[in-house]
C-alpha cells in the first residue's frame, strides 16, 4: 500500500519566501504543501497534527530574531527544529499592470519586508501609506485584488498573482539572508553530522550572576554560541526565557555534558532541536585555545581520555 503523502505547513499564502526556502529542504519533495494564513498558525496546525511540519522563518541578518516565532516555539506541547535553510532574501516593488511610481499611494508588505526596504520607500514614496500584511505574498494577493496599489515582496509572487515589477533590488541592505527552519512534533533528533546546531531555551532565577553560569556551561566546553535571545515570559514579570543556538549535536560528548548541567542550573530547559547546518550558514568559531576552553582541549578524544581518568580516581587507580 503506497505511504501516504506527508503535509508540511508554510507562512502563506503561495510564493512567500518561506515556500522559497521550504521548497530546498528534501522533506519537500512529495509533500503536499499547505499554505496557512501567519507563523502562529503554522505551529499551531503541527502541533495538532493538521500537519505532519512547518516551516517558518526565525531569523533575518537584518532585523533579527522573528519574536512570533520564538514565543511559539516555547508553547505547549513541546515541537523541535529538524532541519533550516538559509535563502537570500531580494525584494522587489510590484505593481499592477500599468501602475506607475508616481501613481502608488499605499504599499503592503510583511513586517520584516517593511524594515528591510524603509529607506527605499522613504526616498522613492515618501507619502505612501506603508501597510502591514502577513506576509509578503500576501501584500501582493492585497494588489491583485484592487486593496493597495503596491507590495514588497519576492519576484516569485509577480507570477503568482500576475503583477508588474515596478522597481527591482530594493532592499536597503544588500546580501540580506533570512534563516527558516523545519518543525515537528517531538522525536528522535536527525543524526549527527559534524556541521550540525542545537537550539535550545532557558529560564532561570533573577539573581547576579544567574545568565553567565549558564553561558560558562557552553563555553568551558568549547562550545560556540552562534545566537542568544531574551523574550519575556508572559505569565512572570521580569523573567525571560533565553534563546540560544549553538554548534554542536546533542549526541556530541561536550554536548551532551553541557545540556546536563544546564538541566541543574536552570528553572527550565527546552531543548528545541540538533539539526544539520544549512548551507550558506556561518562556520562556527573554533573554541580550543580560547581562554574558557580546558586546556586538553572540548573534542571527543578529550572527553574520554577525562572519563578514564576519574573512572580510576574513583577506584583509587590514578596518577
């Protein structure tokens, strides 16, 4: 009996530039993809199981971390990343056939495509009425139907909804990338790769010294910390969880040790997932030799020829 076809939610509607980078993921292939009106909505359809995963952006080189996003991923019940792209993100200004510059009056765009372009529509339409969509596509849906006269979005919605590219590369900064990543309900991690990240959340008490504890953890290991976040937690004045990326699998030994000890350190630990390094992603910064690393080095070898040693500390058998 053939397998039936996986479903994988996306920030919609279709030719969003989260489609762009979901389409490079091998999970892609013979999935049905199903487009779903906001990022929240997105997490919300895997963990039900309205979708078997999701793809949403979580990062921008430009404005950051994506905050919808990152709140989500700390809901209950518990999802994991398994795999992220890294695409670079062009904008372009669309019209409707005929529609000229000096004819635009309102323009439409995700949040994040607004940021990344707010000195191009300052100088080229500066009494423009600038206007959130949910995404990017969805700017452009907004021009095809007659709701504004122009959108900020990718060239592939020119095609989608049959628009004129009014003006091209408008992005303020050039070379923009935008991370996205491939949830799922919880299961075993993808194996290890050697290129691979590990994404995790914490809490932890509001007291001096309570947030670099955590981050010595990580850095005697020789582990490179590649991104850290603070968001409030709703419910707790002044507590936050933080977010953090790091090089590394859980299966690695300096991993591994370091999820154990912040697991005694924190209030809470969300592990979010180990996952392959997409391509195009920075290489993280090799931590041996740095000051906070053991001198005998963070690698596998390392971690072994420790454990002997105290394994014969402890049967009284060292030297």
């Amino acid at each position: 009996m053939p397998r039936p076809r996986s479903r994988i939610g996306f920030l919609g509607p279709h030719a969003t530039f989260t489609e762009q980078a979901l389409r490079t993921l091998p999970e892609s292939e013979d999935a049905e993809l199903v487009p779903l009106p906001g990022n929240p909505a997105v997490l919300r359809a895997v963990r039900d199981g309205t979708v078997d995963a999701g793809c949403v952006p979580i990062e921008n080189s430009v404005e950051g971390a994506v905050p919808p996003v990152l709140d989500g991923l700390v809901e209950e019940p518990p999802l994991v990343i398994v795999r992220e792209a890294v695409i670079p993100v062009r904008f372009v200004l669309l019209g409707r056939a005929g529609t000229t510059l000096a004819g635009v009056r309102s323009v439409a765009s995700h949040g994040h495509g607004i940021a990344q372009t707010r000195g191009w529509i300052a100088a080229h339409l500066p009494e423009a009425d600038v206007r959130v969509a949910t995404s990017t596509s969805e700017g452009a849906a907004q021009v095809a139907r007659g709701e504004v006269d122009a959108a900020v979005s990718s060239p592939l919605a020119a095609q989608q909804h049959g628009l004129e590219v009014l003006a091209d590369d408008i992005a303020d900064n050039a070379g923009a990338v935008t991370r996205f990543v491939l949830v799922t309900r919880p299961g075993t991690p993808p194996p290890a790769t050697g290129h691979d990240r590990t994404t995790l959340a914490l809490t932890t008490e509001n007291r001096p010294g309570s947030l670099l504890g955590l981050l010595t953890e990580l850095a005697v290991r020789g582990i490179d910390l590649t991104r850290i976040e603070s968001r409030p937690i709703k419910d707790r004045h002044a507590d936050y969880w933080f977010h953090l990326d790091c090089s590394g699998h859980v299966a690695d030994p300096a991993m591994g040790e370091a999820l154990a000890a912040l697991h005694r350190r924190c209030d809470r630990v969300r592990f979010l997932g180990s996952y392959p390094r997409a391509a195009g992603a920075p290489e993280p910064v090799e931590g041996v030799g740095a000051p906070a690393v053991p001198l005998h080095g963070a690698d596998a070898a390392a971690y072994r020829a420790a454990q002997e040693w105290l394994q014969g500390v402890r049967n009284g058998a060292w030297t």
